[in-house]
C-alpha cells in the first residue's frame, strides 16, 4: 500500500486505491470500505472499472482448476465408510440409457466451447463542435465505450486527445487517453444526460486529473 507519509494528490491517491482493490491486495477491512465507495463515489467506481479493463488481460495466462471432490472422504470420515454393493450386469435399456447421457454431455460440452459472435458497439454519441471538422463516434457495449475518430486531424507528437464523463456541475472524469482511430475505454454508470469531452493533454495525459488544454468536442448522451 502507499506509504502514509507520502503527500500525493486526492486523485492519484483514489486511483492508486482502485488498483489494489482490483489486485486483491487490501486488507479486508479497508477492502470493505473501498467496496463501499464503489457504490457512492462515481469517480472511483470509474477508476475501478479502468483497473479492471487494464489488467484483465493478465487472466490469460492461468486456467480454471476444477476443485477436488473431497464429499466421499468427508463423508466417510463422518460416518465411516458405505459397505461396498454387490456389481449387477446392468440391464439393456440401463446401458442405453447411459450412453445417451453420455452422448448428451459431449454435445452439450461441444456447444459449450464453440466460438460466440461478441455483441456489437450499439451507437452512444457523436464528439463534434462548431467551426472544427473533428469529429469522434462514440459506442457502447456493456462496460465498453469505444472511441472511433472519424474525421478531422488527431493530436500531435506532443500532445494527446484525453476523453471525459462530465455530471451535472460534477469535476470532469478522465474515463482515458485516445490512442490510433479507435480506442476501447471501460466506464460504468453512464446514463442520460451526461457529457463526453475531449481535451487536448501533454503527452501522458493531464497532470493534474482535470481538463488542462482547450475542449476540442463534445457529446450528451440522449439514451443508452
């Protein structure tokens, strides 16, 4: 955890808070609390969820284990252990009947792997503004906006386009940087009426957590 004599901004100390929530690494009674904010403070449920979205790629790497079935021996070890049955040769539509489960099972495993078609971007808003050609579509899927420039010209070798979610009279929220034609951001608990801006940053994004370059577009989204 961050050392407590450290003197760092509120919103860096907030986002350094939502990585090790998602880590795993906070103690249960400040986890407690850190879930509790989640549902309060929409700043830092956004935080969390861009953590989420970061280091979601890291579960590449493992794969599910199946537990151990350890009900036998705790039964056995409770209540000592079933006489063993007498094997009967099973009768004729008892097999059958086995291995249509079988075969049942292994079609329902082969379904259960078949490649799905991820759901499509719906359509959110359009990021534009008087006497500029800029121009940013902005889709939705579940947790994911994904920010595609359309027109105008992109932020140069010094600079970078930084989105944010604007709440009524709310602090702005950086929801991210704007890399390439098309971007993926996570977010969560947008509704109507809330505002996407984009601002022109020094390369790395604002330094401070708020707008620091001139607006460039923005969008209010009418429905989800």
């Amino acid at each position: 955890m961050t050392p407590p004599d450290r003197d760092i901004p509120d919103h860096e100390a907030a986002d350094i808070l939502a990585a090790e929530f998602v880590l795993g690494t906070l103690p249960l009674e400040a986890r407690e609390a850190a879930a509790t904010r989640i549902r309060r403070d929409a700043h830092f449920a956004l935080a969390v969820a861009r953590w989420e979205h970061r280091l979601a790629p890291l579960n590449a790497g493992y794969e599910d284990v199946p537990a151990p079935d350890l009900l036998p021996k705790i039964e056995a070890r409770l209540f000592g252990a079933a006489p063993k049955r007498q094997s009967r040769k099973p009768a004729f539509w008892k097999g059958w009947f086995g291995g249509a489960a079988v075969a049942a099972a292994l079609g329902l495993a082969v379904l259960a792997y078949l490649p799905t078609t991820p759901q499509p971007f719906r359509p959110l808003t359009t990021l534009a503004a008087e006497n500029s050609d800029l121009r940013y579509e902005v889709g939705l899927r579940g947790d994911d906006l994904r920010i595609a420039h359309i027109a105008g010209a992109g932020a140069d070798a010094a600079h970078v386009h930084e989105l944010w979610l604007i709440v009524g009279n709310a602090a702005p929220i950086s929801l991210g940087l704007i890399t390439g034609q098309e971007t993926t951001l996570a977010t969560t608990g947008l509704a109507p009426g809330m505002v996407l801006a984009i601002s022109l940053e020094p390369t790395g994004g604002s330094p401070t957590g708020a707008p620091t370059g001139p607006v460039l577009v923005t969008g209010v989204i009418e429905k989800l």
